[in-house]
C-alpha cells in the first residue's frame, strides 16, 4: 500500500497492457489490411473491431469523417526484429513502409503507414 495525494493508504495500480483505438473511413478494409500483416482480426460491429497479433491489440472505430491529416492515430510495437517485420509488412499491398534504420537513442525502427495515414513505428533494442 502506498498514501495517495490525500495521504490516505491506497492499493498500487498495475497497468498491464493497452490498446490504441484508431479511426478508420471503412472497417473491412481496415480489418482486412490488418489481417494481411498477420494480425487476427475480429469486427464487434459495423463500426468497431480489433486486431490482435501475439500480447498486442489495436482497436479501430469507424469514423465516416475520418481524415488522415488530422485524425490519424499512432503506435509504438516494441518488436523482437525489426527487419523482419519490414520484410513480412513489405509483402503486403496497401500503406507505405519505412526501412529500419539504426537510431542515436539505440534502436533499430522502422515504420508502417497504414491506408488511412495510422502509423504503427516498431523498433528493437541494439
């Protein structure tokens, strides 16, 4: 137990995992894209779904006022090889990748831009 602002005991909170919501113009291209990359993807309704690739979850949310310039989310995947998950998103058609690259902070990043401008870095330790 630690005090609280209030100095009164609280228990201590454990975060244990989260999920992006991003916002989409149309959900089954949105879910199939994802599916495509090798997530699992599960549609709730016509205007919510999630994708889930091993310990990590996105969720989307249809947005018929969606704009890539301005309502575009993003996502940092902590990967075990970045190159290799270039090389697997490369092969899929549809958004933009970005090569890894070896940063000044220690790590080797890379990008995927999804169709609607959602950006997904993903990078390893050196």
């Amino acid at each position: 137990m630690k005090e609280n602002h209030t100095g009164a005991a609280e228990e201590t909170v454990i975060l244990r995992s989260i999920a992006p919501v991003f916002s989409t113009a149309n959900l089954r291209q949105w879910l199939e894209h994802y599916r495509n990359l090798g997530f699992d993807v599960e549609a709730h309704d016509e205007d919510y779904g999630f994708a889930a690739l091993g310990p990590v979850e996105l969720h989307v949310s249809r947005n018929p006022d969606h704009d890539p310039r301005t309502t575009a989310g993003c996502a940092y995947l902590d990967v075990s090889n970045a190159d290799t998950v270039w090389r697997r998103w490369s092969s899929v058609s549809g958004g933009t990748n970005v090569e890894p690259t070896n940063t000044d902070y220690g790590i080797r990043e890379g990008a995927h831009i999804d169709p609607d401008g959602n950006l997904l870095r993903f990078g390893h330790r050196l």
